[in-house]
C-alpha cells in the first residue's frame, strides 16, 4: 500500500490539556464502530504517565488509550517520540520505544531536528495496515519561535502532508482569540495544511456560540467542524498527564457513607513532582466507597487514613528527597506506628526500603539516599530499563506463612522501571509473575516472584503497574486494609469500554465526524 494516499487527520490544539487526547480516543472508537481500522499517531509526547507495547517498548499512555479505543494492539510506532521529565529543564529522550539519551531542553531542541526521519518512519509504518490515522499533535502550533525544529505540530504535518483541525478549548475563556491568533501567527505555509476548527468543551446553550463562527470564518477562513459540548464522563477514563493531578476535579471526589452506614476508606497519596503511571489510582478512585486523597506540597498526611499509597516516580532519588522535605516521611511513619497499612508501586516501592542508590547518575545526579526504612529491601539503579507486560497470580509467602493477600488471585499489568530491588523482605513477595528477570523461581509454571511484604504484613511494595485493574485483587486488597467487606459491584476493565463508547456516542452527536472523514481523504492535496 503506498502510504501517501492514506486518509489522515491530525487534530492540533490551542495549547496544552484542551481535549486532544480524549476527542482523538473518541474518535478512533467512533470510526472503528463504522467498520474502519484507525490507528493512533502522536509525533512527540511529553510525559512520565507511560505505557508498556505489545511490541516491547514506551508510548505515552494517551495512545494506548487510543489504541484501546480502535481496537488494536500498542506499538512502539504510535508515539515515536516520547519526552520524560527528569527535571524542571531536562527529560529521558525515548525514540520508537527505547530510551536514547537524556538532554536538557536546549539540547533537545538541537537534537529533534534529527529526529523528524524516524517520526515519518513510524508514521509510515502505521499507516500500512490502516484505512485512518488519526494524529494528535503537542502543545500549540503558535509557538512559531519553535517551528524551525517542530516534530510534533505543523512541522509533522508539511512533512506528512496531513490536513490539520484546530482545537480550541471554550472552558479557558478566550477561544475565539486563541484560534484567531494561532491562524494569524502561523505562516502561510503552515496556513496552507489548517483546514478547520472544533470548539471543545462547550457548556450551556450551544445557539449563543453561532455568531462566533461567523467571526471565525471572517478572520481566517476556517470551516467549523462541531462544537464538543462538555462531557461528564472524561474523569472515567485514564489522563494523560499530571495536568489532571492539578485539577481538583480527577480525584477528589468526597464518597459517602456505605450501605451500612460506615465512612469511606480512605487513600492518602503524595503528590511528588516526577509522579508517573499515577493511573494505577484509577481504580482505586471508581469505588464508591473509596476517598482518594492527592496530597499536595504544603499538606500533610491526615491522621486517620486506611493506606498510605507511594505511587510511580520517574526520579526516585529526587522525589524521595522531596517526600522527606515535605515531612510526608514523618506522617508515613506515624500512619504505620498507629497500624496504617503502606503500599508502594515501582518507584514507591523503592521508597520504603532502606536505600536507594543511583550512582551512576541514571535519573538524576549520581547519589544515594536513605529510604522509609518500612521494607528490609535496598534498590540499585543499573542494567537496562525493563519494559514488559506481564500477569500471574498473588502468592503466599514461602513455607506456608499466613500472608496479608489471599493466593491465587489473578492480576496483569506491566512493568516499567529501571534498577533492581532485593533484601530479606524480599523471602516474602506476593506475586507469582509470568517472565519477570532477577526474581526467585518457586514453582515449575515459569513464574518468578515480584514484590516485597514487611515482617508486620501491613506494607507491601511492588513493580507491577496496573495491578489494581484486576476487580478481584482489588477488592481483596480494600478488604484486607479495612478488615471489612467492601463493595464488589464495580467493573473496572468493563467501564473504560463502556466509557469509550458513550465518548464516541457524544461526539457523533456533536461534530461532523462525515465532514472530518471526508478530509482525511484530502491528504496531500
């Protein structure tokens, strides 16, 4: 198949955290019901909610999101660049789903440039087996002081020769500006592929906005190609990025009293600055009975919490020097004095035991650091990144001992981490797992086992992400830190693809998604 002649379609934004993400998940899944096979592209992403691919590498979580959504498997290829921030000026640089250096922003600036070939690569290499390729792009288009070196907006779509749709988000305020002026400030060149407009995130009576479309269209020529209305079902699906940490609205949900009249449990989780895979609290924050609290930097850890959750980090050594400048170190200790149960997960994980030693500088500047001190476990930072999906069953710990999870309760997941984790805890791990590299092999099905447990059973660490998915571990896990039943009507799994149907439901009822076809067949025109 010659790829030039494709249908594609790359959706742009206004600026960061307008929608793009989920219209284009809606989408994928509102073409792929029309009997199409879609495929997701995003050029360059920048973030540390990743995802592990059927193929063995990263992709920012968003497309394997879009993935799910169409109905295909994940490929290294759907986000051939992803950006992982290390620090305020400094990311890991993955290419086609491996990492390729670390660079600082001026760096990376100077490096992209050359990264624009494997972008097409890939582009290409998705378009093969696809009837439409739904782009996302980054950021904004008008960030023109950029463009010489753009992989993720106009600069992948003259090279491509895609047409673009400009997405602009009505919520912030201002979005007749913010489409007027990203026109006014692209080149005539860039011009040349921006083919229309969404208005994204539309509350009240849409009739009042119709004026507007005529401004639009007085300005910049631009064809309307719907107006999104406000969706209320986008917290039932995973974020992109720790944009969605920062608004109140994810997570802090307040959850009522149970059936029998009894107070939510209740999840405390730091807020850490290189926070990563922080969806592995989605799950958790669909309980009903559930009060999933996101400490912020300033708050403390209330008193009173059922767990104390240590989420991913992308800098442990960073994150954990942070989590002690906070005090959080001092409530964590506290909560688990008081008989408060800890979990941590992957970079979590590496924060309860007793050091952390990064001394070949691999996610930050070289050093070590004292950890919780809740596990007898200690965790180096060298070898290869492990990358893999994997799945098993929970375990008891060896020689018959009464562990804190009941054996034999299935999970999958993923693992995505650097370093290796080992100490006397590690004798009592709580996962059988299917191919994971430095484990203790205690049975004869190919399974190693993952994670750690304290000698009190009440904090356990693991590198699983995605674990709390399984609707059986889950409640099985809320049970045993609350010493009571827990609501078991909740279909985590379930509920994204029936979130995914009602996104794509809502946006064949609210945009042209025929108009929007039709110019994807204008590719290269």
């Amino acid at each position: 198949m010659n790829t030039q002649f494709v249908p594609a379609l790359m959706l742009q934004g206004t600026g960061s955290d307008v929608g793009k993400s989920l219209l284009v998940a809606g989408l994928c899944r509102a073409f792929t019901r029309r009997g199409l096979r879609v495929c997701p592209f995003k050029p360059q992403n920048m973030s540390n909610n990743a995802a592990v691919t059927d193929d063995g590498g990263e992709i920012g979580r968003a497309q394997a999101l879009q993935a799910r959504a169409a109905g295909v498997q994940t490929t290294v290829h759907m986000n051939p660049v992803l950006l992982k921030p290390q620090s305020d000026i400094g990311a890991q640089v993955v290419v086609q789903g491996k990492v390729l250096t670390s660079a600082k922003a001026r760096d990376y600036y100077r490096l992209k440039r050359d990264l624009l070939p494997k972008v097409i690569e890939s582009f290409e290499i998705m378009a093969r087996d696809a009837d439409l390729v739904l782009v996302e792009g980054a950021g904004s288009p008008a960030e023109v002081n950029l463009r010489a070196a753009d992989i993720a907006n106009m600069g992948f779509a003259e090279a491509a020769k895609v047409p673009v749709i400009l997405v602009g988000d009505i919520d912030r305020g201002g979005v007749i500006a913010s489409i007027v002026g990203t026109y006014a400030l692209l080149s005539d060149a860039d011009r040349h592929w921006l083919k229309g407009y969404v208005i994204n995130k539309f509350r009240g009576d849409v009739s009042l906005f119709e004026p507007a479309t005529d401004i639009i269209a007085d300005q910049c020529g631009l064809k309307s190609y719907g107006i999104a209305t406000y969706w209320h079902g986008a917290h039932k699906l995973p974020a992109e990025d720790g944009v969605a940490l920062e608004n109140a609205g994810k997570y802090q949900r307040d959850a009522g009293l149970d059936v029998d009249g009894r107070a939510p449990l209740r999840i405390a989780v730091p807020h850490l600055p290189r926070i990563a895979n922080f969806d592995d609290l989605d799950p958790l924050a669909a309980e009903d009975d559930v009060e999933l609290l996101i400490i912020k930097p300033g708050q403390v850890i209330p008193a009173g919490c059922d767990l104390v959750l240590l989420p991913g980090s992308k800098s442990t050594l960073a994150d954990l020097r942070f989590l002690k400048d906070q005090g959080w170190d001092i409530d964590i200790l506290a909560h688990h004095r008081r008989g408060g149960h800890v979990i941590g997960i992957c970079g979590g994980y590496q924060m309860l035991g007793k050091m952390v030693h990064d001394l070949d500088g691999i996610e930050g500047a070289p050093g070590s650091e004292a950890g919780l001190g809740l596990l007898d476990v200690e965790t180096i930072m060298a070898g290869d990144k492990t990358l893999r999906k994997t799945g098993g069953l929970t375990c008891g710990p060896p020689n018959g001992d009464t562990g804190p999870i009941a054996a034999d309760i299935a999970v999958s997941g993923y693992e995505i981490h650097m370093g290796q984790t080992d100490g006397p805890d590690r004798a009592r791990s709580w996962l059988a797992l299917d191919g994971i590299s430095g484990g203790r092999s205690d049975d004869d099905l190919g399974r190693n086992n993952d994670g750690a447990i304290s000698a009190d059973g009440r904090v356990l660490g693991c590198y699983l992400h995605g674990l709390f998915g399984s609707d059986d571990f889950r409640h099985a896990f809320l049970a045993m830190i609350s010493a009571r039943d827990v609501n078991r009507g909740t279909h985590f799994e379930a509920g994204i693809d029936a979130a995914l149907d009602e996104l794509a439901d809502h946006l064949e009822s609210c945009l042209d998604l025929d108009g929007m076809l039709e110019l994807a067949k204008t590719r290269g025109m």
